[in-house]
C-alpha cells in the first residue's frame, strides 16, 4: 500500500498537476512524459531504485568490517548469535559428567599440589591435554624439536630459588641499638633477583622509606613519592596498597597499588632491595599466605623486564615484628608509617630513623621448564583458515598450585597444597566449554573464529604462564580479539547476579551485560574492588598488551540468602582460612550443600559470550586506555 501511494504520488508530480516552476529538472522531467501510463512506469521505476539504494546500503553498513558494527545498535538490535537449546543441553550434558569428575583428578594425592616444574605439573599438563584430545581438539603450538605443528604443550623458561633456612640471618637494628631478628616464614619472607651468586649478604644497610612507592604523575593523581630521590643501591621499605586519595577518586585499588608494582617500579629506579611491609588488611590476605609460599621455591621467568635492574634482596616484611622493634621506642608503629603516607605531599625519606638492615642467606637455584597447556577450535569459515587472516578468542584458566610443603611429603601428613578451588575447578569449567565446542565444531555449529583454550602454568608465581604466552602467541595479537579467563568456581549456590572484572574497559562488558540477562541475572560490580583481583589472574597480561578482557566470577547476593553478610560469611571464611592452604580441598567442595548450580550459572553466561564472539564478525573494542 505504501509503496502504491509513493508511485501515485511520483506519477502526479511527473503529470505536471503539482509541478513547481522553480524546479526546472520537474517541469522538464513533465514536459516529457507523455501520459499518465508512461509516469506511473516511469516512477515505479524511480521507487524501485530508491529501494536497491537504502537495501545496498544497509548491507554496506552490516558488511563492511569488524569495526563497523562495534557499537550498541549491534547489541539493541538484538543481532548477536546466541546459541540454541540443544548446544544449551549440550554444555549442561557435558558439566554434569566431567566437572565434579575433573576437580576430583586435579586435586587429588596425584597430581602432587601441581607445583611447576615437579611431576605433578606435568601430570596435571598432560590430563588437560589428553581430554581436550579426547574431544578431538588440535594441539596449539609448534615445538621445533619434534618437528610438530600441533603439540598441547608450550615451554616456559623458569627458575626456582629456594632460600636454605638453615643458613638464614636476619634482623633489624635502630639507632639506639635495640634489634629484632626475622625469620624466614615467621616475620618475613625473603627472595633475591640476583643470579651470579648463590650467598646473598647485606650489612648494615640503611632502610629508606618509600611510602607507598607509587610514581603517579599522570591525570586524575598526580602522585609522586620519590621527587626526584635516587634510591639507586638503597634497601627501601614499601607499604603495600595505595593512599587513600586514590580511592577517593575511585573506590577500587589501581594496579600502583599492587606488591608486583611497587618491585617494578623499583627495579627501574636501580634500587637493591625492597622490604613490602605486610597487614592483613593492606595485603587482602593474612601472613599465613605469605608463610604459605615461603616454603616453596620462588618461580620466575629466566628473564627480566626491560629496563630493569635485579634486585639483591626482596620480599615481605611482617608488620607484627615491625611494631615490636617499635614498642622499644626506637622507630614509628606500622600504623603512624601509613597516616605519613597518606599526605599528598609525602616524600620518600633518605634514612628511616636510622634503622639498619642486616641479611644473610644462601639459596638453591634450579633449572625449570614449565608447560602452559593450549587446546584449538578452529575457524571453520573458509575465509579464515589462513592463519594471516583468522581471527582468535583465548579462554584461559591456569592450573598449576602451591605443591607440596616439602619434599619428603606423604599424603597422610596433610602437607599437600591440593588447590581444589583455587584452580582445579577453573580448569574443570575451561574443559566443559573446550568439550563443547569441539563438539558443536564437529556438527558444522561452530566456529567463525578461532577459540584456544589456554592452561597457563605458574600463575601463583605472579601470572608468569599467561606473561610468557602473550610474549609468544600462536597468532599477532592484532589477530587476537578476546580474552575470558576463570579463575576459581562458586561453589556456595546460585546468585541473582554475575561479575565481570575488566567489564568497564571494553565493549566486551557490554556483551557480557545481556547476555546476564538471558540468564535473568543482573551485573554487579566487584564485590571487593579493594583487592585489586584485576591484577592478580591470567586476563591481566592480555590487558596490558591492550587485549579486551573479562574474569568471569559470580554476584555477591546469593538465592535465599539475600542479605550480603551470606557473601562474607562463605567467601571470606575460604579467603581467610582455606585460601592458598592444604584445606583447599575436593572435599571442602563437596561440603556444600550444592556445590555446582552456582558453577553451572557461570558456565552458561561463558558459554553464552564465547558463541557470541565465535559467531560473529564482531571486534570489542576499548573504552578506557588506562589500566591503572
């Protein structure tokens, strides 16, 4: 009817009955239309172009580039590809046979606590990979010395240091000769850089102190604790956290705020220690995580930053000792030490009171190599099987844990980091996902892009699995589109909402929005912004080098517990008393009275999400560029 109207209403125009004799081209355009037969032809025609014209550009418009359609009309328009009910069925099929069964493997006596470097990492290494085999997946990576183009396993370069306790001496001692001696996993936990001798000796070096060692000088901080200070070959004290300015501008922690920050910015400022003084509060995690890994070696990559200068001695510093040397009088409380910090005009002190530091150790060096796990699903559109043209989305999930306590270990003697939720059970949910879509790639379902599914080792030992990877991708990070990380599982029940860590930086956040809400969930913010776990898992890497990325983790209001003191009862008593210990185990997680509804949530919004990007032509992009 429309279209008839426009005809009539062009034909009567062309007719001459409503011609303008200012529009010369309407009054030519009548002069030859010889009837009302020939206009009403003639204006069809005009109507049918018009048409080919809006339909051309409409499909230019949804064709003409991953960049083109990264905007909200994508997404009110309701024109991302969600999965049907049988690839529903399907996630939820394979949850219910593998999960309980894959956490029940990886933390088992097995696997050894999954150290790196020790037979229970690659036990562990090779389990992931025969399961992501057994759902027919191709290997990620090429290893040389085999001549194989689809190997599971990538090397990683590290090195172990392990202090020897026997020969550890260390103290304190202000200027009125009143001292405390630390020792290694009671008061302080101590490490070195250094790799040209293995007998590390300080004496008498006088503390700096650096406040929070934060150089900030970019908009909205301007921060700046050293001014121009050298702290060159100095041993400085560094409390842990940020001044509260930082929160007021925003209430989460930036990553100058992380332990791992304060070391790299004094590794670049040539210093020749550091000591991190710890609290419970300011570290997110008591000492007894601390006391934890120092009684396993010290993992790093064989290599340092650029620009970085080895630090002789690092490490925490209890702030219980610290506060009894202060008792004598000599220096100020740990508290007194962070109210000065705090001032915007603080500056980082040449000698602290004029206490001196004293250590003395030998360590024990080790060659390791470890194996971050990689399992592909690849594109299946033709245009994208040329590696220089495909497009790739990384799921990742590290598996590697704390090990054992010692190496005369017996499973009897409780002395086995078995790290069920911390991360066999992240793994368990990568292998699900992995299952699935192998599985929909092999009923013609899936995929347009690339998906690897990436088990990174030594994540614990500060995310070197994950850095090493994206110092070495399978494909250009221009290539690279996404990256979705797991790290733990809930496993307390279902929630109302979901958490997307990263979910302000990208456009993937506001995927991960609706999708939520196909799962009639809402987005909630990180329940503990305070504790920085932006930084502290495998999705950071792929962040700094500008890779759009989310952890996925569950809400904070849980079904039938909708008041929040649910939440800090059950997640703060595993952060409190199980995290990083030997009670970190399969059967804490089967004392949940439904330990795999609230998994199964998660499952489903990751699965929901990765369909999405796989099916789509669809490339996140940044809305911030700042990850501090």
């Amino acid at each position: 009817m429309l279209v008839r109207k426009t005809i009539r209403k062009v034909a009567s125009i062309c007719d001459g009955s409503r011609i303008s004799l200012r529009n010369p081209w309407l009054e030519c355009y009548s002069r030859y239309c010889l009837n009302r037969r020939t206009t009403r032809v003639i204006a069809a025609f005009n109507v049918f172009l018009l048409g080919l014209f809006f339909v051309t550009l409409s499909l230019k418009y949804f064709q003409s580039g991953k960049h083109s359609v990264t905007n909200k009309d994508w997404l009110l328009g309701n024109l991302w590809p969600k999965p049907d009910f049988e690839a529903l069925e399907q996630l939820e099929s394979f949850a219910n046979l593998f999960l309980d069964q894959d956490i029940k493997t990886l933390s088992s006596d097995e696997m050894e606590g999954r150290g790196v470097g020790t037979q229970g990492e690659r036990k562990s290494a090779r389990f992931i990979a025969d399961s992501c085999k057994d759902a027919l997946l191709q290997g990620a990576f090429s290893e040389v010395s085999k001549n194989s183009q689809d190997s599971f396993y990538q090397h990683v370069p590290l090195e172990g240091v392990k202090v020897e306790n026997d020969s550890f001496v260390s103290f304190l001692k202000d200027f009125q000769n009143n001292s405390v001696t630390l020792i290694q996993g009671e008061s302080c936990s101590l490490t070195t850089d250094r790799n040209d001798s293995n007998i590390i000796e300080l004496t008498g070096s006088k503390l700096m102190f650096g406040g929070y060692c934060i150089y900030a000088p970019e908009a909205p901080y301007f921060w700046d604790d050293f001014d121009n200070t050298s702290v060159k070959d100095r041993i400085v004290l560094c409390l842990v956290n940020q001044p509260s300015f930082f929160f007021s501008i925003e209430n989460r922690l930036t990553y100058y705020g992380r332990w791992t920050y304060k070391l790299e910015e004094l590794r670049r400022r040539g210093a020749q220690g550091v000591l991190l003084l710890h609290t419970a509060e300011s570290a997110g995690y008591g000492w007894n995580v601390i006391r934890s890994s120092s009684k396993s070696e010290n993992i790093r990559l064989r290599y340092l930053e650029k620009n970085a200068s080895p630090l002789l001695v690092y490490g925490w510093l209890s702030s219980v000792v610290w506060d009894q040397l202060a008792e004598k009088g000599g220096i100020p409380y740990a508290k007194d030490l962070r109210k000065s910090a705090q001032l915007k005009g603080f500056r980082c002190t040449q000698d602290l009171f004029d206490l001196e530091f004293y250590a003395q150790f030998q360590v024990k060096r080790s060659s390791l190599t470890g194996l971050n796990v990689g399992a592909l699903v690849k594109s299946s559109s033709e245009e994208l099987t040329n590696a220089s043209t495909d497009s790739l989305i990384v799921v990742t999930s590290h598996y590697d844990h704390l090990g054992k306590m010692n190496n005369d270990c017996h499973p009897m003697n409780h002395c086995i980091y078995h790290g069920a939720l911390d991360n066999a059970s992240g793994v368990a949910k990568l292998l699900v996902l992995a299952r699935t879509f192998g599985f929909l790639k092999r009923e013609g379902k899936c995929c347009k892009r690339s998906i690897l599914f990436l088990s990174p080792t030594a994540e614990e030992a500060v995310l070197l699995g994950s850095s090493f990877y994206v110092d070495h991708p399978i494909l250009p990070f221009n290539q690279t589109i996404a990256c979705i990380n797991f790290d733990g599982m809930n496993v307390w029940g279902r929630t109302k909402d979901a958490v997307a860590l990263g979910y302000s930086l990208s456009s993937l956040g506001d995927l991960f929005r609706e999708v939520t809400l196909l799962e009639n969930l809402t987005v909630a913010d990180d329940p503990e912004p305070h504790l920085g776990h932006l930084y502290r898992s495998d999705q950071f890497p792929f962040l700094q080098r500008g890779i759009p990325s989310l952890k996925l983790t569950h809400g904070k209001i849980f079904e039938g517990h909708e008041n929040e003191d649910y939440f800090d009862s059950v997640v703060g008593d595993y952060l409190r008393n199980r995290y990083h210990q030997v009670s970190d185990n399969y059967e804490y997680i089967h004392e949940q009275n439904d330990p795999y509804a609230g998994a199964l949530q998660e499952l489903r919004i990751a699965f929901r999400l990765l369909f999405a990007l796989a099916q789509s032509d669809v490339t996140p992009y940044w809305k911030q560029h700042s990850l501090s």
